[in-house]
C-alpha cells in the first residue's frame, strides 16, 4: 500500500495479532504542541488561571512523587519516602489546592473524577492522607458521585491506611499487584511475597466500601503463560471489582533496561510473546464474564467505571496539583515543577508552580476523539469528520489507512462504526499514532496548496 503512513501501515498477514506491526509506536500526547517558552508561562498561567472551566467532565489530578524502592522497571520514581518529607509535602499540597480554589479556573464546575497518584500515594501516614482527602473535599467542587482513586502498594498499606482513604471519601483503590508470582514480583523489585499480597486484597475487599482494582503486567521476566494463567485466576479467586493487563515497556534509563543491556536480566519477552499474553488475557476474563472497559482495563462488578482514565484518554480538563503533576485546558497542557525545591519555593510565595506549557494546534479536538475512541475499542466515523478540518476530510489517506486497518484484520467495519479486534486493541497506540501522523500529514498539504493557490 503507498500511503504517507509509512511503518505504521499494518502488514497484511495471517497472524495480526503478533506480526502486523514489527514495533510498538508509543502515543506521545506532546509531540504535536507548541512549546510555551520559560519566560512566557507565568504571562500565559495568569491568563488561563482566570478563565472560566470548560464546559464537559472534569478531572483533578494529585501527584505523590514519593517510593519506599525503586521497582526494576518504573521511569517515575523521584523520591524516597519518609515520614518528615511526606508530611511537609502534605502541607505544601494542601496549600496549593486552597490557593487555586479561589480561581474561576476551579470555578463551581463539578469535577467527576480526582486521581492520587505517583509514586506511591499509599506510602502517606494515615493522618496526612486523611488531612489532605479533607482538604481535596473542602475546596473541590466534586460532583456527588466522583471517582476517588488511590493509588497503592501492597507493601505498607496497612488497616489505618485503608480506614483513613476510605473515610475520607476515597471510593476506588488501584492495587500495583503487576504479579502475583513471588520470584517473578521480587526479581523487579517488590518486596511483598505472593500470599501477603493476597492477604492484602481480602483486606481490602472486605471492607467493601469501593472499588477494588489489580494491575497485572504481562512480558515480565521470568513470566510465562502458565503463571500469567494463574495470575488472571488470582483475580477472579479474589472476587476483584477491577483489573488492569499492560505490557512491560522497557524504558530507557530505568534500572530494568540497564540490566538487561548489560546481560544480568534476561531479555523481557518480545512483542509476539506479548499479544499471546494479551490475548490470553481477553479470552479468559471474557469467558470469565468480565467486561472490557477500555484496550487494558476491566470491569467484573458494576462498581468500576474507570472514569478517570477514560475521561483522560478523550482531552478532558484536568487540574493539576502536586510536585511534576501534569494537566490541561485547551489549547493547553501544563505540568508543575518536578523538582522539589522549585517546588516548595513556588508554593510558599503563593505562586502556580507551573514549569512547563504546550499549545494544541487545530488537530487537537481530532486527536482527543480518536484517542478516546480507539481506548474503547470504537470509533464513529461522524465524529472523526466534524473534528478535521475540511483540507484533512477531503485528503484520502486517513480513509484509505483505515481500509488497511480492515484488510489487516485490525479492526472490522460496521456502518459508520470503526470496531476494533482483539489485534487492532492489542496494536492500538500504532492506529493512534499512525491516523495523526497521516491527518498531520494531510493538514499540512493542504496548507500548502492554499498558499500556493
């Protein structure tokens, strides 16, 4: 096929699901946006803290940049955690919730769904995780039945915790389970045995006050389809209302990559390992009775809606509170200081600690709809058009590279509908990054045509 997608036209084979890609093209949300200049962002913060919130679900987001350890595998770890830190960062985040609840940017908009992650948000004591879910309460406007996700670690969250994250309104906890093989956890880095884990969980289902979520990694060392099998069984055993399957990325820098460059780790498994894993994954929890929230995340009890993640996927508003915590309001992304330091300083003088801005360009309502779309397995051709631009829905190549995408056994047509297959799900951030790149590519030419013209 010669279109302008080059490697991220899929192969045409009998086995998609493994061969219709020869890599994985991550989804990079910033490649496409204007950087804003260091010297501009306050001038452009100042402007945006005072508008008004969109209309649409909002979202917050609360970074806790703190780690008991290091896991093999994780390209976010910044801090060790310990008590005295953790507590002046509580104060320092409490501080930075309150100041911006006076802007019309948090106006009185509901927020539908508040995400504390990480790091390792379970790693706050108890007193500084209910003080700050009080303060979350106190100064958001959360509508009455918002998402409150904790993020968590087996090792440290103990019955205090637990009682503390759910009295203070916290409704869904996400567990990082990643396995529940002990040899196969320790070797990247988790401490917690097989059988604590469990324990772990029983713990917190019994309290049956909200979701109870694992995420289960698959392409681990050490891992095969026997112990991913007893893994998915786990779950299942375990009477959980969530369950997240992703595949081991292996990022550059982290200790995982550096061990296995050097040869002390075996080389993780490679992508047509993966999809088995992947495939596997979706037969059992389906026959299960399982139903698929998005390409990774499932659902057994009416209880997990995985809002946050969803609303995310599709450009929803998000505030942004935390050290390196990220967030958007069209046209822009923002992100606070990762540092530390900067961090405290800004905070203390009453300032956004706002370090970094981008600026969406005219395919960034396009992108928000394919994304979200291809995260749930569907696209709606209608909605795809009314969000390019005329000189995009007149070029060919997104429709011709959709056609692929068919013929490739990727994804199945039904009308004006776009379903994609156990493969096209497994091989998603390729579609995403493929139609953007060819809509970008199309947005281009016909703006040279007009100038031209």
């Amino acid at each position: 096929m010669n279109d302008r997608t080059g490697s991220l036209t899929p192969a045409v084979t009998s086995d998609p699901l493994r061969y219709a890609f020869t890599a994985r093209r991550p989804v990079m949300p910033r490649q496409d946006k204007q950087a804003v200049s260091e010297t501009e962002i306050p001038r452009r913060w100042a402007e945006l803290e005072q508008q008004s919130p969109a209309a649409g679900k909002r979202l917050a987001y609360i970074n806790i940049p703190f780690c008991r350890a290091n896991c093999l595998y994780c390209g976010f770890y910044r801090h060790r955690s310990g008590a005295p830190r953790l507590n002046r960062y509580v104060d320092l985040l409490i501080e930075e919730i309150r100041r911006d609840a006076a802007l019309p940017l948090v106006g009185d908009r509901p927020i539908h769904a508040v995400y504390l992650g990480g790091g390792t948000p379970s790693d706050l004591p108890a007193g500084d995780l209910q003080r700050l879910l009080a303060a979350v309460r106190e100064c958001l406007p959360l509508a009455a039945d918002c998402e409150i996700t904790l993020e968590a670690r087996i090792a440290g969250l103990t019955e205090e915790k637990i009682r503390a994250a759910f009295a203070g309104g916290v409704n869904r906890i996400s567990v990082g389970v990643q396995s529940f093989d002990t040899r196969v956890r320790r070797r990247q880095g988790r401490v917690a045995a097989a059988q604590e884990v469990v324990e772990r969980l029983v713990l917190l289902a019994g309290h049956d006050q909200g979701a109870v979520i694992a995420d289960l990694m698959f392409g681990l060392p050490d891992q095969d389809l026997a112990s991913w099998h007893r893994d998915l069984d786990s779950c299942q055993e375990l009477g959980l209302d969530g369950l997240d399957t992703y595949a081991l990325k292996l990022i550059p820098g982290t200790p995982l990559q550096k061990l296995v460059e050097r040869g002390c780790i075996e080389q993780p498994a490679g992508l047509p390992e993966q999809a088995e894993f992947y495939a596997e994954a979706v037969e059992a929890l389906s026959t299960a009775g399982w139903r698929q929230i998005s390409n990774s995340h499932w659902a057994r009890t009416p209880r997990e809606r995985n809002l946050y993640n969803l609303l995310i996927k599709s450009g929803a508003e998000t505030l942004a509170f935390g050290a390196g915590a990220g967030g958007s309001r069209e046209p822009y992304t923002f992100a606070n200081t990762p540092d530390m330091e900067a961090y405290e300083r800004a905070v203390a003088a009453g300032d956004k600690p706002v370090a970094m801005m981008r600026v969406s360009d005219a395919l960034q309502p396009l992108r928000d709809t394919l994304m979200g779309g291809v995260e749930v397995g569907r696209l709606e051709l209608p909605a795809l058009r009314a969000c390019m631009p005329m000189s995009v829905q007149a070029d060919p190549s997104p429709w011709r590279l959709v056609d692929r995408w068919v013929e490739a056994g990727l994804a199945e047509r039904r009308g004006e509908q776009i379903h994609l297959t156990v493969a096209g799900r497994f091989w998603a951030p390729n579609l995403v990054t493929g139609f953007q790149q060819v809509c970008a590519q199309a947005l281009e030419s016909g703006r040279k045509v007009h100038a031209d013209g």
